[in-house]
C-alpha cells in the first residue's frame, strides 16, 4: 500500500455478523492473530441476514470475553462499509474465513468490490475441517430448539444462548 513502511504495525480487519460467534470464527481469529500485529474483529448489522439474536453490544460482549487470551485483538462494532472501516482502523488487509465452495463465490466477489473501492487486499483462511460445517445460522437453529451446541461456540457464547433459550 502507498505509504506503508515496514515499521507500520500490519493490521488485519476481520468483519462479520457474528450472531452468534463460533469455533470457526475464534479459529480464524486465533490463526490471524499469528500472522499480524493487531486483529481487529469488527461486528455489524447485515440487514440481509434477518433479526439479529442477539444486539451489536451483546456480541461485542461475548467475541470480548471469548478472545481474551489474546492480547492483540479488539472488537469494534461498525454500520458503514467495511473499506472505511478498514481505512479508519488503519488495516493492511482483510480476512475473512471459508468453510466452502459457496463461500469462496460470495467472499470472492467481495473481494474483488472491496480492492476496486479502496485497493485493500483480502485474504481468504479455509477453516480446519472440525469447523468447516459450523455456521452461526446452524447454530441458532439448534439452540433455538434446546439441542447442546457448547462444543462449536466458546463457553461465553454457549451461556449466552442457554440465557436467551432458557436452556
């Protein structure tokens, strides 16, 4: 990027819904987290995805508490597109995850949108194959209908949904 000297620290943008964050979103963070200076896990609002289960703030709360160990990421909420975010947060580039086919199509053109708008490159981590089938929609399903969905979230998540499903 112009500009970017080596003495920059390298920041990576990680957006997404994020309702409810998993495994297979921790396992993209945690991986990133090794290969930058700073994560910055950015939650918003996808007006294409429904109701929300739970509020900006309260997936903040529980993606805060989950990542904790970690001490070079922090969370933002945002509602703008996601090269301003990108821009203000000063990231080098974007990551985002894949489980499959499907999802290389959609982050795909994306990517390729976000690079024509602002030149910010993406990058594009396939999960491991234990997180490859999780999916926060399958998540909320299960839940919804009382079925034990502790082993593909983090332990903050996993009471956060018992409260909201009185499990």
């Amino acid at each position: 990027m112009v500009g970017v000297s080596d003495s920059d620290p390298k920041i990576v943008l990680f957006p997404g819904s994020f309702d409810p964050f998993h495994n297979g979103h921790l396992e993209i963070v945690e991986r990133s987290s090794r290969l930058f200076d700073q994560v910055v896990v950015a939650t918003m609002r996808n007006p294409q995805k429904g109701e929300p289960l739970f509020e900006l703030d309260e997936r903040q709360a529980m993606i805060e508490e989950a990542v904790a160990y970690l001490d070079n990421v922090r969370i933002v909420a945002f509602s703008n597109l996601v090269v301003e975010l990108a821009a203000e947060v000063k990231a080098k580039a974007i990551v985002k995850g894949l489980r499959a086919v499907s999802d290389f199509e959609v982050e795909m053109q994306m990517a390729q949108m976000n690079f024509q708008l602002s030149g910010i490159e993406t990058l594009l981590i396939p999960t491991g194959a234990t997180h490859a089938f999780i999916a926060s929609k399958l998540i909320r399903e299960v839940a919804r209908f009382g079925g034990d969905v502790s082993s593909f979230v983090p332990p903050a998540v996993a009471r956060r949904l018992k409260g909201k499903f009185g499990l």
